[in-house]
C-alpha cells in the first residue's frame, strides 16, 4: 500500500458547488498533514496545514479522520479559480521530510 | 521576501547527454531539497540537504545523478547521461530552520524533456 494515496479525478465542479475529495494514508501514527495547491505547469504551494483533527480557511475546510485514516478537503461555493490539483501530504516523523500524493484534479467550470 | 529561483525553466536534451540545474533557495533556509515531479505525479524526494551537508539521498539514482550545495546556498543537480525517462519537473525547494520547520517553499522549477 502507498504511503498516501488519493482519486487522480479529475472531479469536474459546477461553479458555486461544492466538492470534496479524500486522501488516505498507510502511517497510523501521523498526527498532522498539508494540502498543497499546484496550478497547471506551476509550483505546489501550502494551501492548509493542519496539526489537529482539522482547519477551516475560508471557504476551504480539511478534516483528519484517524481511525480510517484518511484526510479530506472540502471546497464550499466553487470559484473558477480553484481548478488545481491538490496535494495530500504527510510529514515524515523526523527530518523535516514530505511524503506527497499523487494529487486530485479538480475542474471547475461556469 | 525572494522566492526559491531556479534555472534554467526549461531543457530539451537528446539522450546520454547531460544537463544541469541549478537553485537558489530563499535567503536564511538551511534545508533544502530536490525533487522529481513526473506528469500526473506528486513529487518524489530525490536529496536533502542540511546547510552543505546531505542528510537523505536514499532516492536518488546516484549512478547517473549528482547533486552539490558546496557553500550552504545554492545548489546544483545534474545528470549524466539522461535516459528517456527522466523527462519530468525537477523542482527545488527550501525551508527554514526556526518554526514552522515542516513547512517548504517550492522554486517554479526546470522541465526537462528528454528526446
């Protein structure tokens, strides 16, 4: 099993709906996670870190579910803006490492 | 602030040839990292460096890649000889040594087309 995985999509979004996606991971001692953004031929960039059983920035809201170890992203009143694809991403217990997903697609159209 | 800077953004190599990149990470990071992003993929460590020290580089084919940070700054990958598929985004990133210590700033990366 991989050390995270997640749905590739791509989760195609009408826009002002909303959308989740989930991420799970094989580490059960993982006690927090990162969404990164990456935009199309982009960089990744933080988008939320969480260091509990979840955040909420905006209209963007990530919950950690640790007894079916899985982590989800939930994206209210989708803007066209927010067609990225989305990286789950664990931090190693030591040395500042980053385990990444494969990233979910997510498509929002008018 | 400076972001992380690599160059160059792009490289169209034939194969068994070789190529370098290189990466200025953001001013005061100690810690910097390469990794490997193939198409439809997360990207892949390839080596950690801790000031001019490397600290992991269990995932880097080291038969054909290299990496330096010989002053604790910049750094270079290169490869030689390129293979077909190591066409992918080679993306340079940096993080600091006071909290959040967890968190990296990813450079705009070098895509490399191998031919």
């Amino acid at each position: 099993r991989k050390e995270v995985e997640q749905d590739p999509g791509p989760f195609n979004v009408p826009e002002g709906a909303t959308v989740a996606f989930n991420c799970t991971y094989s580490n059960s001692a993982s006690q927090s996670f990162f969404w990164y953004r990456q935009d199309c031929r982009k960089e990744p960039k933080l988008l939320m870190s969480v260091y509990s059983s979840g955040n909420e920035d905006g209209r963007f809201t990530a919950q950690l579910n640790r007894a079916s170890q899985y982590i989800s992203l939930l994206i209210r009143d989708s803007k066209l803006s927010d067609s990225a694809t989305y990286l789950c991403v664990l931090p190693r217990p030591a040395g500042n490492k980053l385990t990444f997903g494969g990233g979910t697609r997510v498509l929002v159209k008018p | 602030e400076a972001g992380v800077a690599q160059s160059p953004r792009y490289k169209i190599i034939e194969k068994r040839q070789s190529v370098a990149f290189w990466c200025n990470p953001i001013s005061g990071h100690a810690t910097l990292y390469w990794y490997q992003q193939i198409l439809g993929q997360g990207p892949k460590l390839l080596i950690q460096f801790q000031n001019n020290g490397v600290v992991d580089d269990s995932q880097l084919p080291k038969d054909r890649f290299s990496a330096e940070r010989l002053k604790g700054v910049d750094s270079t990958l290169k490869i030689q000889p390129a293979k077909l598929e190591d066409s992918a985004v080679y993306l340079c990133a940096s993080s600091s040594d006071t909290p959040p210590t967890d968190t990296q700033y990813f450079g705009p990366g070098t895509r490399l087309t191998v031919l």
